[in-house]
C-alpha cells in the first residue's frame, strides 16, 4: 500500500521535490545560498543584476580555486547581492566560460557586468580574484571598490601594511556573540578541508556535488562583506573615496601585467603615497 502511493506519478514528484528542498537546506543551511551550476541558472541570475542601487553597492564578490592565479584554477565565484540578501555560488569548475558568456533575458553577460565601470562590485583584495579572471576569462574587471584599500584608508594612523580578511572581520564587522562563533566554526571546518598545512587538499572546491562545510565556508565571507564596506564607508572623506577608487582600479591593472606576483611581502604593503 505505502509503496503504491509513493509510485504514484504526483507523489513522486512532490517526493523529488521535498528531497530536493531537504538537500539544499542541508547543503546551505540557510535558504539564502544557490548553487549555480546550469546555463539556465546563471541566464536567470545575470537577469537580475542589471539596474540595481548603487550606493551601498549592491554586489559583492569572492573567489575560490585550486593556486587561485594565472596557474591555478578558478572553482568557484561567489556573489552576494545585497538588496534581495541572496548569496550564489556560481560553479565556474562546471560552467568554465559559459558562467561569463551565457546571456540573460536582457542580452547582458557576468562578463559585461563586471567590467562596466557604472556598475560598483565590491572585493577584498581585488589582485589575484583579478589575475585569475583576466588570465583565465580574459575578464577587465572595472567600477572595483576594494574593501582592503577602504580598511586602510580609513584609519586614522598608520597606514603601512594592509589587513586580511579575517583580522577585518573579527575587529570591524559587527557580529553578534552568536554569529561570531558560527563564523569561526565554519571557517574552522572548511581551512581542515582544503589548506595542506591542515590536512586538507584546494581540490576540494571541485568536488561535486560541493560538500556541506565548503558551501558554508564558501557563503559566509561575501555576506559579511556589506557590513564591513559600510563601516569603513562612513570614515572616508570624499578625498579619500577617490583614492580608494583609484588604487583599486590600479591593483586590477597590476594584476593584468605579465610580471604581477601574488607572493610575498609586497603584497602587504599600502599603495605608494598613502603613508
Ligand atoms: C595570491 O596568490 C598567490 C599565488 O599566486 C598566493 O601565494 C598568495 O597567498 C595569494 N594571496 C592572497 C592574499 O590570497
């Protein structure tokens, strides 16, 4: 009897359809995360990306990859739209050049989007997210504010050597006792599953379907983005703001050149003249 009303056509597929809405939620643990990973999927993403707010931005990025650089490879692109609060991970592993070329309902590509000026994309530490696009997509990011840059530009002193990401995050973004906690158990899980020096392999990011803790980890950063961007926006004097806007339109250009090296020292320090 039970298996007659589960092989029924209508039962089975209000079954798939549970199942489904099961495994995203326990993939993403939240309903805010998507999985990109169909030319449909990103046609109906690029749709919505066109004629959003300007100010705040509405777009914020992050990368992952094997070697994430002109000699590795790109696994996945990370977006967070902050007007609708979704989070997408974009399965570049799987799409490759269709995940910038494929055409949404208004003709636009993620290519187009993100190399028009007028439309504002946030990063932290645009340079090698940069390197890996341009060498691997032939993608000239522009309309770049790179949050590294607003960090250092809003201090008050000392501005010599900029911040990771994580340092920013536990100083300046304001997270409850809560969010704290999960933030670093979710990195916590996700650095043992892809860093060496944990045990722990970058191919990670290739596996499919992506696991658990990788999409976690994958989501969390890009949707603290917003927060950090308008606490260092609220510091910056209008001088400022160009600078930032400047130097990060110069750290996509550096990124572009035949000799940008994204080891060492060098890539710590403050742009010429801000110290
Ligand atoms: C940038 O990429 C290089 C490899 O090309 C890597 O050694 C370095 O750690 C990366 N920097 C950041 C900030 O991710």
């Amino acid at each position: 009897m039970a298996s007659q009303v589960l092989n029924s056509p209508s039962k089975t597929a209000h079954l798939i359809d549970v199942i489904k809405l099961f495994d995203e939620v326990e993939l993403a643990d939240s309903p805010e995360t998507k999985l990109v990973d169909t030319v449909e999927a990103i046609a109906e993403l690029v749709g919505l990306l066109e004629g959003l707010p300007t100010e705040p931005p509405s777009l914020y990025f992050d990368l992952e990859g094997v070697n994430l650089s002109r000699v590795g490879t790109v696994s996945i692109l990370q977006l967070h739209i902050l007007p609708s609060k979704q989070t997408y991970l974009i399965d570049i592993h799987s799409l490759h050049d269709k995940s910038f070329s494929t055409p949404g309902g208004n003709g636009c590509t993620l290519k187009k989007i993100l190399e028009l000026d007028t439309i504002p994309k946030v990063f932290f530490d645009v340079r090698n997210d940069s390197d890996a696009l341009y060498s691997h997509f032939g993608i000239r990011l522009a309309g770049v504010q790179d949050l590294q840059l607003m960090e250092l530009a809003s201090r008050s002193f000392l501005r010599k050597n900029v911040n990771g990401l994580a340092k920013c995050i536990e100083r300046d973004a304001p997270l409850s006792a809560e969010e704290r906690a999960n933030w670093i158990r979710i990195k916590e899980k996700g650095v043992r599953l892809f860093a060496p020096e944990k045990g722990g392999t970058y191919e990670v990011f290739n596996e499919r379907p992506l696991p658990a803790d990788i999409v976690l980890y994958c989501a969390q950063d890009v949707q603290i983005l917003p927060r950090l961007w308008a606490q260092y926006y609220r510091k910056l004097s209008s001088g400022w703001k160009k600078k930032v806007l400047e130097a990060s339109g110069d750290r996509v250009k550096l990124s572009q050149s035949a000799t940008y090296n994204g080891k060492g020292r060098h890539m710590a320090l403050a742009p010429r003249g801000w110290h």
